[in-house]
C-alpha cells in the first residue's frame, strides 16, 4: 500500500504538513517506493485517525495546484507587456501625417521636382528653388509662422533654443530631403543591374552562352555603373552632420527637461499653496464660530468685519494659485511632449545614418565587384567574369532595395515627427506671447 498516492516517506510527510508536492523537475532525489511492513502500518494507522483531516488537506492540495501558474502561463504574462515594434512600426507608417508627407514627396518627383540633373547633383548647402519650393511644402509649421511668432515673444533663454531648434530641424530636413534624392538616384543606378540580371537569368534558363552582342551590352551596363558613382555620401563626411543635428536636439531636450523640473516643482508649490489656503479658510469659520459664541453682543460686527479681515488673505482670488494650476499642467503637458519629440527626433536621425553608412558600403562593395568584371582579360574570361557578377549582383540585389524602402520610410517618419515637434513648440511659444 502506498501513503497518499504512492509517494516516499519524505513525499507523505510533506503532504502530511499541508505543503503541496514538490515538483518533478526538483533537484532532491526521489526516495523509492516504501515496502516495508512498519511504514505502512504507521501510513494505515495515521489514514484511520486523521482520515477526515487528510481529504481536506488534500482537496487544498489540489487548490493550490491548481492556482500556480503553469510554465505556459508564465510565459504568456511575461511575454504580455513586450512591444511589438512590427505593429507600432505598421502603425507609424499608416498615419495620416506620413502618408500626407509620402505623397508631397513623390508628387513633387512625378511633377518634374528632381528632373533637373544639375540641382540633383548640388550641393546640400545650396538651396535650390525645386528643394526651398518642396521645403516649404513639406515643413508645417513654415519659416514664414514660426518667424511671425517669435517677433512677438520677449527673447529669452528659451526662446533663444527653440529659434535654434527651428532652424536646425529645418536644416535636418532639407538634408533629408536631399537623402530622398539620393536614393531616386540609386534606384536609377541599378535599373540597367536589373536588365544585367534579366539578360543572364535567360542565358542560364536556356544553358547556353552569351553572344558577342550580349556580352557588349553586358560589359557597357556594368561600365556605366562604375562611371556613376555613389549616390550615397560616405559616412566619414557624414558623421559631422548628424553629430551636429543631434547634438541639438539633445541639448533642446534637455533644456525642456529643465523647464518640465521647474513647471512640476511649480505645481507642488501651489497644491500646497492652495491646501494652506483651505486650511486658512477652515481656521478662519472656527475662528468665526468662537469668536460669534464668545461676543454675542457684537455678533453683527463680527460678521460683517471678521470674513473681509481674516479671509481677505486665505481665500483663493483673482492673483491665487487656483488659475495658475491649471496653465501649468498645461505647459507641463507641452513641455513632457516637445521633449519626448526631441528624443524622437534624435533617435529617427541616428536610424537615418546607420541606414546611409550600410547603403553606401553596399554600393561601394557592388562597385569593386563590377571592376572585377571590367578588368577581365580574353572575351571568354571576360564572358565568364561578366556571368559571376551578374550572378553575385543579383544575390545582393534585393536585400539593398529593401534597405533603400527602409530609408525612405525613416525619411518620412523624421519628417512628420518634426512637424509634430514644431508644431508643438510654436504652440507653446505663442502661449507666452504677451496679450495684445
């Protein structure tokens, strides 16, 4: 007979102390099944006297089984508050705010906006009218509001930085913009790559060699892609860009970081300024009450000097604490949200230049791999060359279009996150306008 379902003389006894069983995957040995006479004499003997204590015990046993969480459930309740970065990343990219910047920047492309090889090839710092015209489309606030607005604020430290931030954010975002173009140009880069594909793909269907008039065409597309050059800016000349951006936006930050510290110990101040005015007015109608029941004889005196003297200076008027409450929740909500939009736009640029620095590498090892092509020497080297880096081209060819669709993507993003930032901060600017 075995005690309490079979299990070893250490198992009944902790059964017997009202602890559930110990779980199979514990590190304690496992004692074999008892046999001997004396032990089950002890387990009949203790099931005769305490018979009705042991269901009971061992109904809660069952309970308490029952309660732990299982190793599935675990995981689920750990696994419930991860983000799930695809979702929030569909959800970002199906916003009304990108899809309206998506469609001014390829609307400006369709309208002829990047046609003019010459303003595509200029510089970032000069501004040309196709890029100022698609600037001033895109940005919202523009230049012209947030100019107007800033006249009528009194200079400050503040409004100093938020000057800067403008100019800057502008600045990040003509340079995007410029990015955008870079990647039309690497789309027309690499479309002669994909007739290259097609040309071998259909050599290779048929097993059969390619003609002397294919190979030509072969030899011109992969001369005519080393010609062009990278579309892309190399990350050495690139890195200053973005560590200045960045660098102000992390310096806006934490400027309204400070500011949000000082609107929130504002705040306390006039809770508790407004709990010591309660406070007053309660100690005042006491006051009022005793004074009444001490100087019956001067009750109308009382009442009528007694609230103008005593509650003059507790209750909350038109200079108390009871208004500016409410305007500093509001600067502190503007505040926590312009700030959190800095860091956002700090992290979208710091995306941004990890996306350029792997597309130029990508194009710079896709350009070493054509020269390896061009540098043959006999046509029947140079055929199979030719073939090998078609083949290798193609390999590389969709991983760096995709990548070329996240950049564009991370474009739009930054740009609809500054004009949430910019709108956000010219709110709070025009807040502190002085009345007219």
């Amino acid at each position: 007979m075995r005690c309490l379902g079979g299990g070893g003389g250490g198992g009944g006894r902790s059964r017997r102390a009202g602890h559930p069983p110990p779980p199979a995957s514990s590190s304690a040995p496992v004692p074999a099944p008892s046999g001997s006479g004396e032990e089950n004499e002890e387990c009949d003997g203790f099931d005769r006297i305490n018979g009705e204590n042991r269901q009971r015990r061992r109904d809660l046993s069952r309970l308490s089984e029952c309660c732990l969480p299982t190793t599935s459930a675990a995981a689920s309740s750990a696994a419930s508050p991860t983000i799930n970065l695809s979702g929030e990343y569909m959800l970002a990219v199906n916003t009304s705010s990108y899809k309206e910047i998506w469609y001014k920047i390829h609307r400006h492309r369709s309208e002829g906006g990047e046609g003019d090889s010459e303003e595509v090839e200029a510089s970032d710092s000069a501004e040309t009218p196709s890029s100022a015209g698609l600037i001033s489309r895109v940005l919202d606030p523009d230049r012209a509001s947030v100019e107007e607005t800033l006249r009528g604020v009194t200079p400050d430290h503040l409004t100093r930085l938020v000057d800067d931030y403008f100019q800057s954010s502008e600045h990040s975002s003509r340079y995007c913009i410029s990015l955008r173009r870079a990647v039309g140009r690497a789309y027309s880069l690499y479309a002669p790559i994909e007739e290259l594909i097609d040309l071998i793909s259909s050599a290779d269907s048929r097993r059969a060699r390619l003609t002397d008039a294919q190979c030509d065409r072969a030899f011109d597309i992969l001369l005519q892609f080393d010609r062009l050059g990278n579309p892309f800016p190399p990350p050495s000349g690139d890195t200053r860009s973005f560590q200045l951006m960045r660098g102000r936006f992390a310096d806006l930050k934490k400027q309204l970081e400070l500011r949000l510290l000082k609107a929130r110990q504002r705040r306390r101040l006039l809770r508790r300024s407004a709990q010591a005015s309660g406070a007053c007015l309660i100690i005042s109608t006491v006051s009022l009450a005793v004074t009444g029941v001490f100087l019956a004889t001067h009750a109308l005196v009382v009442l009528m000097a007694g609230p103008s003297f005593l509650l003059g200076g507790c209750l909350p008027t038109r200079d108390s604490p009871a208004r500016p409450r409410r305007r500093t929740r509001r600067d502190m909500a503007q505040l926590d949200a312009a700030s959190r939009g800095a860091y956002a736009l700090n992290t979208d640029l710091d995306t941004i230049e990890r996306l350029v620095a792997r597309l130029h590498a990508n194009v710079e090892s896709d350009r070493e791999l054509v020269r390896l092509g061009l540098e043959s020497g006999g046509r029947d080297q140079q055929q199979h060359l030719i073939v090998e880096v078609a083949r290798q081209l193609r390999r590389n060819l969709y991983t760096f279009l995709r990548q070329l669709e996240d950049l564009e993507e991370h474009i739009c993003l930054f740009l609809a996150a500054v004009n949430r930032a910019r709108s956000l901060l010219l709110r709070q600017i025009q807040q502190r306008r002085p009345p007219p």
